[in-house]
C-alpha cells in the first residue's frame, strides 16, 4: 500500500543539517562540578545534577458552576538531588568532606558543560548543603571501587542574566549572570586552593596535608 504521506530522504537531509546547525548531543560524561575552594575534587563526581530551572508544582483552580482550570507555580529555586564520588588512597572525598564541614556544611559550585578550562556553558550554583553517608567496605571487593553517596540541596537561579520589566527576555542577554567573571572566578578557585589553611583552619592542615 502507498503511503499517503511518504518520509523523503530530501526532508530526513535537511533535519540532520537543521540539528547540526544546533549542536551535537551532550553525552552524560560532558559535565564537571567544581566546588569553589576545592575544584580538584571535580574529578571525582561520578554521578551528580545538573542544573535546569523550573517552576514548582503547578495549582489547581475552582471556580463557580463546575470549571476546573489551572495555573502555573512560581519559579524554583530550591533544589535537592543526590550524588556519588569516588573515593581515593589519599582519602580525597574524606578531605572534601571535612572541607564542607568546616565551611558550616554549606559551599558554593560551579557547574560546567564541558570542561573547566574548555566549556560551552557555566552555571553557577550557590548555598550548597551536602551530606555524606558512610561508605561501606567489603572484603570480597577485590573488582570494585569505592564510592561514597550524599544528598545535596542547593540554589539555582537559572541562566539569563537580564529580564524586562514586561517579564520578557532579552535575546541578547542569553547568558548567566557574571558571565564576564567565570573565568575571574574560576582563576581565583585556584589561587585559593594555598590558602585553604587559613581558610578553614585545622581542617584545611588536614587537606594540605592528604593531597600534598
């Protein structure tokens, strides 16, 4: 049987052309988040969230004689996720979990598409609270890493820097806020990495201590 509405080879061109012109795919090892003060812990993310603003739940209306309607929620910006590192001999995650300790439990982040030094978009994440379950050791592991889990909640504002007053977006605002600072911010991430002794007193001895 013919197909009314056949599928050309001319149109499947001209999408694979279109999502080119868009990017390629981002695969799920494509991403780094580097914490502010620690950023040689973003190695050893294995699993982690990556920043996407959204709304919360939307509300349900009632109205007089029977009409159901709904409406959106305000935007979000408290979120909460899980994560897993990877633990090594120098006992790096330990060191890291002391680090946020010592800061109150709460650091500041950067995530990153891409790397570092070579990314396509930074986002920045702030008031990060973590939590750290114990890992569990098991004598039969002679094939497996550790690993250790945790919770974190954190705020997120999400990427455009500039809104008008009407509530619409300026397209050439697409950015995130500070844009123009990440690369400051992420030199001046380095240069701290010496002076978290000060920092954060006996707790910072111990990490220069383990990772030098």
């Amino acid at each position: 049987m013919r197909q009314i509405n056949p599928v050309l080879m001319s149109q499947l061109k001209a999408d694979y052309l279109a999502i080119k012109q868009i990017g390629s795919p981002l695969l799920q090892c494509q991403g780094m988040l580097v914490p502010r003060g620690f950023d040689h812990v973003r190695f050893f993310f294995k699993s982690f969230p990556r920043p996407l603003a959204t709304n919360n739940d939307n509300v349900d209306l009632g109205y007089a004689g029977g009409l159901e309607s709904h409406t959106a929620g305000v935007p979000k910006t408290s979120y909460s996720d899980s994560f897993t590192m990877l633990e090594t001999e120098s006992g790096v995650v330990t060191a890291f979990s002391e680090f946020v300790l010592a800061n109150g439990g709460v650091i500041d982040c950067d995530y990153y598409d891409g790397r570092l030094d070579s990314f396509t978009r930074a986002y920045e994440v702030l008031d990060v609270a973590m939590t750290f379950e114990q890992p569990n050791m098991d004598s039969d592991g002679r094939s497996q890493a550790v690993t250790i889990s945790g919770s974190m909640r954190y705020m997120y504002f999400g990427l455009f820097a500039d809104i008008g007053t009407d509530g619409t977006i300026n397209p050439s605002q697409r950015n995130i806020a500070g844009a123009n600072t990440f690369l400051d911010n992420v030199q001046g991430v380095i240069s701290a990495t010496a002076a978290i002794a000060g920092a954060v007193g006996a707790a910072g001895s111990l990490v220069s201590g383990l990772l030098g």
